[in-house]
C-alpha cells in the first residue's frame, strides 16, 4: 500500500521595503495603504509605522505626499528640476566593517545646467597605508587637525539630503558612506543612485569606462586626479556629457535616468 503524499503549505512571506519600493516606482501609494504595508514589512525598525515613514525619509528616500497619497519624488521630478549630488570618497582601506574609513570625502551639488553646492572636507585619520598616500598624496601630517569621521559623516548626510546620489562606480563610495553612517548610528543610505560608468556605458563610445580614460577622451581638465572633491566634480563633468547622449524625449524624469543607466542599451566598439 502506498503511503499517502506530504502536503506541503507554504506561508506567505512578508513584503520588504525593496518590494514597496518597486511599487512606488510605477504609482503612487495611498498613504493609509502606505502606512499599513510598512506596518507587515519583514526588515522594518521600528513597530510604529508613523515612526518608520520618518525614518525614510531621514535616510534620504524622496517621499512626498500629495492629495493623501506617497509618491517618490523622482518619479515626478523632471530632470532639470532634480538635485544630483555628486559624491567621491577617499579610504585607507577597503571596508568600514575590516576597520577602514573614509580620510577624504568630496561632493558637488548640480541642478539644471549648475553647480549649486559643494562639500570638501579631509578626516582625521590615525593610519594610511603608504600605496594609499602615494595614489592620493594624502599624509598623516595632513589629518592631523582635520575633523573626526562622525562629524564629518553628520555633515555630509545634512548636505546630501534627499538628493539623488552619483558617483562613478556607485557601489564602492554608496556602501561605503552607508556602513559608514550605521557604524556611527547615523541611519543607512536610502536616497536614489546612479553610476556615470553605467551611463557613460550608454552614451559615450570608449573603449574604457574607468574615470581618468574618460577625462581623457573628454578633455576634461580637472587636475589632482584621487583627491576626493575634484574626482567628484570631474563625475559631474562626465555626467554632463552624458545627457547631451539621451534622448529627450524618452528620459524625461529622474527615474527614466536611473532606469536608463541600467538597461541593455549598453554601446558596444565596432570590431
């Protein structure tokens, strides 16, 4: 005789922030909904869901809420209306979490055609690794009286705002400056990202992507090339000569951009 078949139940899973998120990118959210789906996500901080939605928005995400209903800022922000901030980190190491930390952190602000804003500041630091001083030329000596990394990370996240993040490769200086802040209880990176690599991958034929073939090949003239502030405005630079690329017509907000800058139109040489 043969035993019966094990029923298996799956149980739904909680929706995370990342699946509201997604939501949010194609329409707005009643905000009595909105409320009630941070209230069941599985990766919340706090139990009160009044209290997480602040906690967005500190972090950075651009919510807003019009005629009672959430929607992301930059999905409605056409480009010219749009903050970018341009950001470049300096480290003496590769990881918050192995001990590193940031020893320079630059940033330009641009919107519509302008840079509007800039952030510069070195970090007091106890050690650099000498390959580190001799790609940066940044010195012990130099961090001497520089401000402590806390102060600094508090600057920058009140400078940063809820402005779209770019740097050229995203995924080095974002989660960096994130694990920085946690590290320090400042919160985590929420804002909106996008990398000029895979932009420029999109817009500009080179036959690299790496920053200093790009100023290259755009005569870009911003010198002291791994210093923290003029790395972030030649990012600017390029992500200029990347929108003159697009079309118009199709890129009209934010969202388009960052969508855009991930899609499968990457230019390829001919061979």
């Amino acid at each position: 005789m043969k035993s019966p078949k094990r029923r298996y139940i799956l149980k739904p899973t909680k929706p995370t922030f990342l699946d509201i998120l997604r939501r949010l990118k194609k329409e707005p959210i009643e905000f009595e909904e909105f409320l009630k789906l941070l209230e069941n996500i599985s990766d919340k901080f706090y139990e009160n869901s009044e209290l997480e939605f602040e906690l967005l928005l500190i972090n950075g995400l651009p919510l807003d809420i019009k005629d009672n209903f959430v929607y992301l800022k930059t999905t409605q922000n056409i480009l010219s209306e749009q903050t970018f901030c341009f950001v470049d980190i300096e480290t003496n190491g590769g990881s918050p979490k192995k001990g590193h930390q940031i020893i320079e952190l630059g940033a330009v602000k641009y919107k519509n055609g302008e840079i509007i804003d800039k952030f510069d500041s070195l970090v007091f630091a106890r050690e650099i690794p000498p390959y580190i001083q001799e790609v940066t030329n940044i010195t012990l000596e130099m961090l001497e009286t520089a401000p402590r990394l806390e102060k600094v990370l508090k600057e920058f996240k009140e400078f940063l705002g809820d402005d779209v993040f770019v740097a050229h490769d995203i995924k080095f200086d974002y989660n960096f400056i994130s694990d920085s802040f946690e590290k320090y209880n400042l919160g985590k990176l929420l804002n909106r990202k996008l990398c000029t690599i895979d932009l420029a991958k999109r817009t500009i034929i080179s036959p690299k992507y790496g920053l200093s073939t790009l100023k290259e090949l755009l005569n870009i003239d911003v010198e002291n090339h791994h210093r923290a502030y003029y790395d972030a405005l030649s990012t600017e630079i390029i992500f200029e000569n990347c929108l003159k690329n697009i079309d118009s017509e199709k890129i009209k907000f934010t969202e388009d951009l960052i969508a855009f800058s991930k899609s499968n139109n990457i230019i390829k040489l001919d061979t």
